[in-house]
C-alpha cells in the first residue's frame, strides 16, 4: 500500500484545487419579461431578457435568485450593471433592513420572519426564524436576491401577474408588492407571537404553575430578533414615500404610505410584547423570591420544633450524676412528655402564623 505524503516534513503543501463556478441559471429561480403588464411567454435568460425589453424600448424585466454565491451574483451583477457594494450585500446576506440609491439603481433590504410552530412555549427552543430578500429595482429591471427558505416570492409574482394594471406601473411596482407582503408576514407572526406571550402571561400568574425565568428569557429574546428584523425598516419605507429623489412614482408613493401604516402596527405591538415580557421577568423574580421566602420560613419553624429534644437530650447527656430527675422512676416518661408537649405546641403556632 503506497504511503501517504507527509507535509510536516518541511515540504509545501498542494494549492487547493480550483472551485468549479457554476452558472448563475442554477441561482435563478424564474426569469421574466413584462410589457405593459403582461408576462411575456418563453424562457428568457437573464441576459436575453434584458435585450428584450432595451430593444423593445418598454417593459421590464424581473429576475429572482435563491442563495448565489459569488460568481453567480457577479455575473448577474455584470448585466444589469450592479455596483459591488451591492453585490457584496447580497452575496453575504446578514445585513438590517436599509435604503440605498446608486446612480439610477435602488437598493432594499428586507429582513424576512416566520413563525415557528411548538406544542408548548415551556417547550420551545425557536419561536421565530429570519431571513432576507435583497430588492434591486432599475429603470429597465428588478432583481430580488432572498436568503432562505421561507422567503418565497413566487406567490407575489403569481398575484402581480394576475393584476395587470398594477404591473403596467413599471418595477416599482413589484418593489411595493415585495415590501407589502413581507410586512403582511410581519403581522401575522405578531399575532401568533401575541399568543405565546399571553400564555406565557397565564403561566407566571398561575400560582399552581411554577415556571422558569428561562422560558421567559427565551421568549425575550426572539422578541428581540424580531424587533431587530422589523422596526429598522420604518426608515427605509418612509424614504419609499417621499418625493425627494424622483425615482418613485407618485402613485407608487400612495401604496408605500400604506405599507408604512401597517409596519408602525406591528412595530408598536412589538414594543408592547417587549414591555410585558420585562414586567413578567419581574413578576417571576418576585414570585421567586416568595416562594425562597416562605421556604426558609417553614425551614427555620421545623429547625426551632427540633431544637427543643436537641437542647433537653444535649442537657441530659452530659453525664453529670446529681441531675434532676436521673433517680426518678418517672423522669424518663416525664421529660418525653414535656419534649412532645412543646414541639406540638410549637407546631400548632407556627401553623397558626402561616409558617408552615
């Protein structure tokens, strides 16, 4: 059997090997060419859709891609004429929601969420898991980068298709299609969320339920994911619905204003979410706090009922010959007596006290 190199010897070793690039085609998910708010029918690569609609002079083009790796988005960065600032963005990935503009190509980021279904928010190990759409919206085109699974935009373009007039408005209008229905998402993950925090509620103030700060902490901090995917793009979204610029149509401004409305709801809700997770973390500390308290209550009265046989039987057992009682015949039963007497009668106090 030949041996194996060894390269602890001095000797360099071998360069790695060249990754193989793959074509962007297998990072797009559907490629499209709309005029006048008509799906054109056909396949098109994302370099033939472009010539398309610049030889048409009207129309645009709408490209969705899953997860590229770099090459892919270089070389569809390369055809619409992309900045690499963006391209590094969207390669990447983990970046807040943001608005940025570069010559005549608008950049959005969006943070995508979903809910994560559990039989019990005792149980729950995630509640929420996030991911992003990158939006580039030009002239001529629009670009959508997303990152995971549950970002799927093929029920949006489906409803856009069946909406002409929406679509005859140009590529801003998918942009606000995009950014409506991932803040429509957003309400309905609130929603469940608010059921999770309203059992969780139920729980702390139960006083047969004893449950751990942990699970609140828990909970606490998927809050915290979610306000950090959601409130960073009221920012942006009012960008969308100023005139400063001259990018966005104003009838397309109209429909964001809309959009904005319905994130500054879930916004609030999140912050109120937020607020009472805070209050039931004091709650449960406090109730913590109770229940070692009256704990070390009921330790303390069984300590004081076993101190009485401890203090007579450490008297009697030192040994000493003239004590009381060591030469009656009935000092043993005697002195039992006395022993169960007080601690009965310590016990029947301590009751009467709440202590035990």
């Amino acid at each position: 059997m030949p041996s194996l190199p060894n390269w602890s010897n001095g000797k360099s070793a071998p360069p790695p090997l060249p990754r193989i690039p793959v074509p962007a085609a297998r990072a797009i998910v559907d490629c499209a060419v709309y005029v006048d708010g008509t799906r054109l029918p056909g396949k098109f690569t994302h370099n033939a859709a472009l010539d398309e609609v610049r030889r048409r002079g009207n129309g645009f083009v709408w490209v969705g891609i899953h997860a590229p790796d770099e090459s892919q988005m270089q070389d569809v960065a390369k055809t619409f004429g992309l900045h690499e600032l963006m391209v590094e963005d969207a390669v990447h990935a983990h970046e807040r929601p943001k608005l940025e503009r570069y010559d005549d190509v608008m950049f959005l980021v969006l943070r995508t969420v979903v809910y994560v279904p559990h039989d019990s928010v005792e149980t729950a190990n995630e509640i929420v898991e996030t991911g992003e759409i990158m939006v580039f919206v030009g002239p001529d085109f629009v670009v959508t980068v997303r990152h995971g699974d549950h970002s799927e935009l093929a029920s949006v373009r489906k409803a856009l298709e069946q909406l002409p007039e929406r679509l005859a408005m140009g590529p801003w209008s998918v942009l606000h299609a995009i950014t409506d229905h991932v803040v429509d998402t957003y309400l309905s993950v609130t929603q469940l969320v608010e059921q999770d925090v309203d059992n969780m509620e139920e729980l702390v103030f139960n006083p047969r339920n004893s449950v751990a700060v942990e699970h609140i902490y828990l909970l606490k901090r998927e809050i915290v994911e979610l306000r950090r995917s959601v409130t960073p793009l009221g920012m942006p979204l009012l960008q969308l619905t100023q005139p400063a610029g001259g990018l966005v149509p104003k009838e397309i401004r109209r429909y964001f204003r809309d959009v904005r409305d319905h994130h500054t709801i879930v916004s609030e809700r999140i912050s109120e979410y937020d607020e009472v997770l805070s209050s039931l973390v004091d709650a449960a500390l406090a109730k913590i706090a109770v229940q070692q308290n009256t704990d070390m209550r009921k330790i303390s009265a069984w300590v004081a009922i076993a101190a009485v046989p401890t203090g007579i039987a450490g008297i009697y057992g030192m040994n000493f010959e003239n004590m009381p009682e060591l030469g009656s015949q009935y000092g043993y039963p005697m002195v039992m007596v006395f022993i169960a007497s007080v601690c009965v009668g310590l016990f029947f106090l301590f009751r009467r006290n709440n202590w035990l």
